[in-house]
C-alpha cells in the first residue's frame, strides 16, 4: 500500500488524548489516526441505514402507549414484586 503525508493541526487537548491513546495502545499517534479515520468511512449514517424503514410504522395518537401502563405491565410481570 502505498501511502502520502498530509498534516492537520489539533487542539493542545486532543494532542494530549491523541499521545496517551497511541502510547496506552502501544500503536504510532499515525496508526491510531488512520484507524479511527477507516472506522468513521466504514460506518454510515444513522438515516441512510434506516432510510428503508421510513415511514413504513404508523402511529397515531390515540393509540400510542401511556408511560404508567408500561409501569403497570413491568409490575405485573415481575414475579419478585407482590
């Protein structure tokens, strides 16, 4: 693999986190840049993962549930509450 330089300047703090995660991983302050940089490529966002489901649930307001029969049926259910 062939590799370039490329140079960014980081705040005084995330230097200091940057050092003590590279020593603290035993890894270069390079090595632990690029991972984290191919980790965040890897991911995507949340709305194009779910971007499928949108809108295929249909609520309204009327039947949409109470906070305190949530409580209620947690009560009923655990054995350990009399």
């Amino acid at each position: 693999m062939s590799t370039s330089s490329i140079t960014i300047r980081l705040p005084e703090e995330q230097r200091a986190t940057l050092k003590a995660t590279a020593k603290r991983l035993k890894k270069s302050e390079s090595d632990v840049i690029r991972e984290l940089l191919a980790r965040e490529f890897e991911q995507t966002a949340f709305g194009e993962r779910a971007g499928d489901f949108f809108g295929c649930v249909k609520s309204t307001p009327d039947k949409a549930v109470k906070p305190d029969s949530f409580r209620t049926a947690i009560k009923r259910n655990n054995r350990r509450v009399k």
